[in-house]
C-alpha cells in the first residue's frame, strides 16, 4: 500500500519570502510523484511531476521540488512567493504496479501568503 | 484547446435522491478517472476507465456508486439513494500518458 504525508496542513508567509512545503511517501512499489495546486472553487492544475533522471525537478510559476529517495521525499520549494501563490498544494505518488495510473494523495497543506 | 468539463457545477438534492455527474474529458485522451474531495477524507481515487471499461473501480465506497463510459469519451458517476456522507466535490480527470488533468469538479450537498 502507499501513503502520502503532508507535514504542514497550513504554512503561512509573508510576500517575497521563501517557502518549503514538505511532502513524504511511503510505498512498498517505485512511484511517480507529483505536485498539484488548486485555487478557490478550481481543479487541480499540475504544478509539477518527477518520473526519473535529476531529482531537482521545476515546474510552472517558479517552483521547483526535490526528490530524495533514501528520505522518500518529494518538498516543494520557492524562493520568492506572491500574493497569487496562496492555494492549497496536494502532494501525490503514481504506483507503477497495477498499471492503473491512479494518484494517491496526501492531506494538502494551505499556503498563505500575507502582504 | 478545450480542458476536462464537468457538470453541474454545483447540485443540491435531497436525501435518498438519485443522482448523475458528467465529465466530458479532454478529446483523445483514453484514461479517465473520478476522485473525491472532501473535508473529512481529503481526495481519494474512486474508479479508472481505459477506453470503455474500468479495469479499476477499487475506489467506488459502496455499491450505490455506479459509474459509464461510453465511445471512449464522456463518463457519467450515479449515485443511488444519496446519503448526507456523499457531500464532496466530485473531480474528473483524464490524461493520455503520466500527466493527469483535472476538470473543475461538482459540489454535491445532499441536505
């Protein structure tokens, strides 16, 4: 089975700062992982993905994460944020058995950013 | 192009009322997936289709959830006998490779 934990289910900082929004998995199977936003009253938009090669990955709107496998962490990374940034962050892994495709996910952290 | 639609947007109905959710997947993509939101539980996967058929309905809570694909493309979600638990935001995704794309999703309250 796999699980995804979220570390921080809110994360509140101030415009221009740097943020890190933890994520930790636990699969007994090799996993994809993935970050998704999601705004207010919208689906969820891909920010991010790591399949395989370097595990420094970047996405859209600034983001980076890091995959660490002897951790078994995937945290999300920027160094500057904006108002624009506050969302809720999903972390998810992909099992590669089963050939399913299914996404688990972790609980969300919320970003706050305060002018 | 055109992303993953659904509708309705937002449903109200009542208790022990039957109901159906659509989602029309972005054109050519042949996996389409359902999950659900809510605040209790979070997102949790409910059934997978490839092409037509659903190789993977795992997810479905119970038997009153019923889900349809048809020409590989649009898919309807019932749900029978609706209970004031199946409040959520329903979520439809498809995708052609690794990369899942998510439509804006229906808010179910059952009063």
């Amino acid at each position: 089975a796999q699980s995804v934990t979220q570390l921080d289910s809110q994360v509140p900082v101030f415009e221009e700062a740097p943020v890190e929004l933890r994520c930790n998995y636990s699969s007994s199977v090799s996993v994809y992982l993935f970050w998704y936003v999601q705004y207010p009253n919208q689906g969820l938009q891909l920010l991010l993905k790591y399949l395989s090669g370097s595990t420094l990955v970047k996405g859209i709107n600034g983001f980076e994460a890091e995959f660490n496998k002897s951790q078994t962490s995937f945290h999300l990374r920027k160094p500057s944020v904006h108002i624009s940034d506050t969302a809720e962050y999903f972390c998810a892994v992909m099992p590669l058995s089963g050939n399913t495709g299914k996404l688990i996910f972790g609980q969300g952290t919320t970003l706050q950013v305060k002018p | 192009g055109a992303g993953v639609s659904q509708s309705p947007s937002n449903k109200v109905t009542e208790k022990g009322k039957d109901v159906e959710l659509r989602c029309d997947p972005i054109s050519g993509h042949t996996a389409l997936y359902w999950y659900r939101q809510s605040l209790g539980q979070g997102l949790e996967f409910l059934i997978y289709f490839q092409g037509n058929s659903a190789p993977d309905k795992s997810g479905l809570p119970s038997d009153r959830f019923s889900a349809e694909r048809t020409g590989g493309s649009v898919s309807t979600l019932t749900i029978q006998r609706t209970q004031q638990e199946d409040s959520a935001v329903y979520l439809c995704a498809s995708s052609m490779l690794d990369t899942q794309y998510f439509g804006p999703g229906t808010r179910l309250t059952v009063l």
